[in-house]
C-alpha cells in the first residue's frame, strides 16, 4: 500500500512539475504577443478598470473559460480583445445585454452606455468563470510580476484536483448504484425463494392436515 502511494505521489509530483514548465512557457509566449496566458482553456486577467463593479472590481484576478459559440447568452460577462477605437488591442470584460446579426453588444455594469464596437466571437477569450477572492490579489501581481506563475500553477492545480475529485466522485457514484443493484436483485431472489418456500410449508402442512382428517374418517 505504501508502495502504491509512493508511486501516486511520484506521478502528481512529476505532473505539477510539467504543468509549471508547461504554464510558465505558454504564458511567457502569450504576454509576448499581446494575448492573454491560456491553460486546458482557462485564462486569468487582472482587471485594472472599475467598469464592471460592484460584481467585479479594480485589482481582481479573474478566471475564464473558452465557450463555444451558442453557450453564450445574454447576461454572461465575457473577456474579448477590442479591435477598433482607443481601447484596440486591449482585452475587456464587459456583460452581454445584447446578440445583433450574431455578434455580441456589451457593457460595463458601472458604465452608463453599451461599447460601441459589436463582438463577434473570434474576439472572444472566455467566459467569465470566478475572481480570487482575495482583495488587489491582481494589483499585487502587477507590482511583482515574478509571482504571476506561481499563482498560476497553484490556481490550475486546484482545478486539477477538482477536476480528479469530480471524476472520482462519478466512478464512486457508479459503484454505489451497481452495488445497489446487485444488493435489490439479490433482495428479490431472496424474497422469491423465501415465498416459495412458505408456500411449500402451507402446502405440505395442507397436505397433512389433508390426510389426517381422511385417517379420522376411515377410523369412525
């Protein structure tokens, strides 16, 4: 058994240590070409605007995941790269109020008017998922760069654990109604066979009652 768990943890440990090369060189790779670092589909960005509070603030670290085109609706907010004006280049995350010819019209929750620009859905980075829930985590992240992966590789480890926590909880759900199953099928054949033989006890028992009183009549 120890040995089993030695080898578990050789396996997460060597993973983690992919996963942290894997991460570091990937979001090296996408903060240099102006695109947001981008991991088994999710992505981070710091939000350094207040146009979405109060849901949202200046400072948070945000997490989205890459959606297809049709989960998108109204109401989500997204993380898209702007094309067009003074804010082109730049990634925004704004709430979907609206689907004109099948792009997407947004707005800051702080904002009094819509975006301008419609969003097709090659800008779009992701879907807004959760924030850190730890306050100017994105501001101090800004200030000492150098942590930026750690957090990283600690935020996508967790969703790694989840992810085997999740799936483990499936295959345990599985065995549970197997077992379950198996335990009401043994249940029935034991009634059946327990009815049977109640039935075999009443009809023998009939059967001497039966004769008894047929040995009664031929005494008298």
């Amino acid at each position: 058994m120890k040995k089993i768990l030695h080898n578990i943890t050789k396996i997460i440990v060597g993973f983690l240590l992919g996963l942290s090369l894997f991460i570091l060189i990937s979001g090296t790779v996408a903060i240099r070409e102006g695109n947001v670092p981008s991991v088994f589909g999710y992505s981070y960005s710091i939000v350094v605007t207040p146009s979405m509070e109060p849901t949202i603030k200046t400072g948070d670290l945000i997490i989205t995941k890459k959606v297809e085109i049709d989960e998108i609706e109204i109401g989500d907010v997204i993380l898209f790269k702007a094309s067009e004006g003074e804010i082109a280049g730049k990634h925004i995350v704004h709430r979907v109020i609206g689907i004109i010819d099948g792009k997407y019209q947004t707005q800051g929750d702080n904002n009094p008017i819509p975006d301008e620009q419609l969003v097709s859905y090659d800008m779009v980075v992701g879907e807004y998922v959760f924030k850190l829930p730890f306050k100017n985590v994105g501001l101090l992240i800004i200030e000492n760069k150098s942590i930026i992966f750690i957090i990283l590789i600690g935020i996508f480890a967790f969703m790694m654990i989840m992810q085997i926590y999740n799936i483990y909880r499936t295959l345990n759900d599985e065995k549970i109604k197997k077992t379950q199953e198996q335990f009401d099928a043994e249940k029935e054949a034991l009634r059946k066979q327990l009815t049977e033989e109640i039935k075999k006890e009443l009809f023998e028992e009939q059967k001497k009652g039966q004769e008894k009183n047929d040995n009664n009549k031929d005494v008298k």
